[in-house]
C-alpha cells in the first residue's frame, strides 16, 4: 500500500502519544511502526518501514510539530530487515535537507549487515527492492546506552528473529518502555524461518526479556504490548 498524501492516510492510524516522549506511527502495508523519542533538541527514530510512505511520516512529523527544535536525529533499526531500514535514507535526506544532523545506530550484527548490503539477510528482494549499502555511525552492543537529550535508552540484543534483533529499553522514571523490534508481538513472535533466524535463541530472548519492568511494550507490527509479563508468559507456554 503507497499512500500518495495525509490526506489518504487511514483514519486509525492517527499518532498515539505515548507520554511523556514517544510518538507511535502504526505502519501502513508492510511497513514496520515507526516510532519518535524526543528530548530537548534531540530525536529518536525506532524503525522506518520499506521507504514506500516515508514521506508521510515525515509530513505528519511536520504537521503535528514534533521536530520543533530538534537539531539532531539518531535513526535507530532494531534489525535488519527490510521492512524496518527501508525507509533510513530517504527520512534521513529529508531531516538533512531541513538542516538537521543525522546519525545512525544499530546492534554492531545489523550494523555490519546493512554496511555490507547484504540482500539475502535484509530480504529486500522481496519486496521487490534492492537495499544500497549504508554506514552505520553507532555500532551498539549488549547494555550500550544510546542516548537522547537526557534520557538513556539500554540496548538489549535479543537474537532469534534474526541475529542482530535487539529491542531498546527507556525508563525516565515515570513511564518504562521496551521497543521490541519483530522480537515479540501482542501474542506472538517474529518469524524464525528467515536467513538468521533462530526458534531457540528467541526463547533465551524472551525469558530474559520478561525480566523487565514495562509499562509499554512498543512492538514493530501491531498494537502496544501493555501485560508484558503476562503476554510473555503465554508466548513461552506454546514457544
């Protein structure tokens, strides 16, 4: 699905606040959510679909105001692929052309693979797209903090959907939320069948995971995670 203008843009999938910094995009078609952490005159981007609708993202960042006095943009990818970093460098010209800095950060595995451009992991073929190789500015590793304005977001790597997944965790001391990638899912999980995929490293990433106290967890298909224990435990009860 390619919306050409807002004013296409499907009616439930307004922004979701989610307060006090984080602004939820639910993806259009394939896309993945696209998320944005804002804290003083820094920005962060969780994920950026295929590149097919970027523009309204970014028009819609535009129209609610919510770039207001960011200066710079860490792009984050929670892996590699296509569905999450197809859309980096399209919103990252477009952050540049309005003068803001842009850097971009991932897991040092999904780092090494889009610098590398390697189709066969990032399954852009299957979108029927090639991915160009991208530097990557932040190669991430277990418990590195990634930072925006104030806040610190920990880097959790949690292999299994595939092998640089990793979900980030934000704890402002109001509200804790776990960006999870394709790691888990209202119920479910990614997918293990896909180039580097691996079912018995997704159950280790799981049961760590659930170790965590999360208000919100913020997935990269579907609706917001909000029993997180609950629902992992469920998940690891037929897993």
């Amino acid at each position: 699905m390619r919306i050409s203008s807002i004013e296409e843009f499907p009616r439930e999938l307004v922004p979701v606040e989610i307060p006090p910094h984080t602004t939820m995009l639910r993806g259009i078609g394939w896309d993945s959510n696209v998320y944005l952490v804002r804290d003083g005159g820094d920005a962060l981007v969780v994920d950026t679909g295929t590149g097919v609708n970027w523009h309204v993202y970014a028009e819609i960042w535009e129209r609610e105001g919510l770039l207001k006095g960011v200066e710079r943009v860490t792009i984050f990818n929670t892996h590699e692929h296509f569905d999450h970093v197809g859309g980096n460098m399209a919103l990252a010209d477009w952050l540049r052309r309005k003068g803001l800095t842009v850097l971009f950060a991932a897991h040092e595995t999904t780092a090494k693979t889009l610098e590398n451009g390697d189709d066969y992991v990032i399954l852009a073929y299957s979108y029927g797209r090639r991915f160009e190789p991208q530097r990557v500015d932040l190669h991430l590793g277990e418990g590195d903090a990634l930072k925006v304005g104030s806040l610190e977001l920990e880097l959790i790597h949690t292999p299994g959907h595939t092998a640089g997944s990793s979900c980030l965790y934000l704890d402002d001391g109001e509200t804790r939320i776990m960006f999870t990638g394709d790691t888990v899912f209202n119920g479910t999980v990614g997918r293990t069948d896909l180039p580097t995929g691996d079912g018995w490293k997704l159950q280790e990433s799981l049961e760590r995971l659930r170790d965590y106290d999360v208000d919100f967890g913020l997935p990269g298909h579907g609706w917001v995670i909000k029993e997180w224990r609950e629902n992992i435990d469920e998940i690891l009860g037929w897993l």
